[in-house]
C-alpha cells in the first residue's frame, strides 16, 4: 500500500482537475485512488490571505506541485515558504506563456531548483503521482514508533471521537496506546481508517481518520499531537541559529513578537535576546508549548513582514 501527500500551491484549478475533492477548512484535499495506492492533494485554499494556510499545507505534504500563471510576490513568497520546508521533490506547472528561464532566477539555490517542469495533462499527471506513491511502499515497522498531528476533530454516532491528520512520521497500529499531547492523555487507537477504507496500521505520509477511545472531541484541539513515541517533548522556550530564506534582509531583533510553525502548530512567539547579525544564536518565548522531538525544524514567519512574510527555519533541540 502506497499514499504521498502533495502539497499543489501557486495558482488554483489544477488539483480538483487531477482529485476528487473531499475535506475544505483552510486547506482543501483532493483524492486520488487506484487499488490500495492513494494519492491526497493538498491546497492551501485560503492563502495569501492566511499564510498559515499555506504552512500547513506545504508543512503536511512529502512532494510539492507549484504551479505558476503569473510573476509576482505571492509567488516569491509560496517559493521561500516551499524551500523553507526543504521539499526538494516536485514539479512546476506553467501557465500563460512564462517560460522555465523567467523562472529560474527565482528558484536558483533553493530547494526547487531541481524540480522538473511538466506539461498540464491531467491523466498524465494523474498516472504519475500513482506511480510514485506505490513505489513509496512504505509499510509498519519501517522507522520509530508514530505520531500524527491532529488536523480537524469530530464525534461521529457508533464510533465516537474522531482524528483527521497525516503521519508525521513512524508507524503505529490498532489497539496501541497513545498519549494525546499537550493534554498528556493516555489513549487507545480502536480503528484506523484511510480514504473510507479501514487499516491495520498508519505509516509515515499516510492521511488517516482516528477512531480514539477515553477522549471527548472537545478536549482535542487543532495543533495536539497523537502519538506512540517517548522522544515526545514540549517546549516554552529554545533558542538557536535562525537559517534565513535568501531574500530575507536583516537579523531578527530583539522584543519582534513572530510566529513559529511545526506540524499543525502555529504559536506567537517573542524574540528575547538576539546578536546583530545574521549568524548570531537566538533566544525565543513562546506564548504557550511547542510540541516537538529534538532535532524538528520550525518554521519562522514574521505577519508583518509585508510582501515576505516567512523569515527561514529553526531547529528544536
């Protein structure tokens, strides 16, 4: 069983061309299905107006599709954010006569530089991605114990509460005990189900619905994290180098209230000692707890950052 997780950004109306659409929050998802291979697209359906929307959908996919109908921040914004989360797999789909040599100043030295340009053919494309997502083939038991990030959350009449969410990373299966964080909540995984079709197990990229037993809907919250792995830990505070995006101009500065990213968390955090320059170690405070394992990457973004908005990356110790 193969699933890959493709986060489509840039302009609209390829996704619901290649999927079948399904879930609509700030991201909507498209389905794509051959036997027991699945792709799930992703789009971030409220950006540029939320750039969170954005960050979640590039930070839950494994493989990106960029496609571009016109040369303009947005898009300078959408390629930092994509090279910013390293996705190094993906392609670029080009619209209204823009050829791969405007385009290529833009993503030199970036993580899409290597991205192959394909022509818009819906079956094509389709077939491809399938492709691709058998020969992931991943199966449980290839890596660490598992964690998946809650997504949306509901109570559904028989079965009772309900997780939507992608594998972060690992595997866990039926009747494993997880711990819900940050609540610190021991639960038991009763059912696994992907697109509709129950499942032994969730493997890393796998898009899941969680049937949980000993929790309510209402104590689960968007961000919490689901999980089997010890190496779970949760932070109010790091610090670090800040690796930043090309394009961003000057250090962050001490007192800066920004945002951090990491899975389906977003959280306000202020810089509280920071160097002159851009090499210099960084002290953050969140407004609440980061929920991570050591060596995880954050995102940075800056709102009021004008016509760039995300900063670069940090890593969680």
């Amino acid at each position: 069983m193969g699933n890959m997780n493709v986060a489509v950004v840039g302009a609209g109306g390829l996704a619901d061309k290649i999927g079948k659409k399904g879930t609509v929050t700030d991201m909507t998802f498209y389905e794509v299905k051959e036997g027991t291979d699945s792709i799930t697209l992703i789009e971030p359906s409220k950006y540029p107006e939320k750039l969170q929307s954005l960050f979640y959908a590039t930070e839950m996919a494994e493989f990106c599709i960029l496609v571009v109908d016109k040369i303009d921040s947005f898009l300078g914004e959408t390629i930092v954010m994509v090279d910013s989360q390293k996705m190094d797999r993906g392609w670029i789909v080009l619209r209204n006569y823009i050829q791969p040599e405007q385009l290529t100043p833009l993503i030199a030295g970036t993580s899409l530089e290597h991205y192959e340009f394909v022509e818009e053919n819906h079956i094509n494309m389709r077939l491809a991605l399938i492709d691709m997502a058998k020969a992931e083939n991943r199966k449980a038991g290839d890596g660490t114990c598992g964690s998946c990030p809650v997504d949306s959350h509901f109570n559904v009449k028989g079965v009772g509460t309900v997780v939507l969410g992608s594998v972060a990373d690992g595997y866990f299966k039926v009747h494993d005990k997880m711990t819900v964080w940050p609540l610190n909540k021991t639960v038991t995984l009763k059912s696994i189900q992907k697109h509709d079709i129950d499942a032994a197990d969730g493997v890393k990229g796998d898009h899941v619905g969680l049937a949980l037993r000993d929790i309510d809907s209402e104590e689960l919250d968007r961000g919490m994290v689901c999980s089997t792995d010890p190496a779970i830990k949760m932070s109010s505070s790091f610090k670090g180098k800040i690796e930043y995006n090309k394009y961003w101009k000057n250090a962050v500065k001490e007192g800066m209230m920004l945002h951090v990213g990491h899975w389906m968390q977003i959280l306000p955090v202020r810089v509280i000692a920071a160097g002159a320059d851009k090499d210099s170690e960084v002290e953050f405070e969140l407004d609440g707890q980061m929920i991570h394992k050591p060596g995880d990457k954050g995102i940075l973004m800056y709102y009021d950052g004008g016509k760039l908005r995300v900063i670069g990356k940090i890593i969680f110790s």
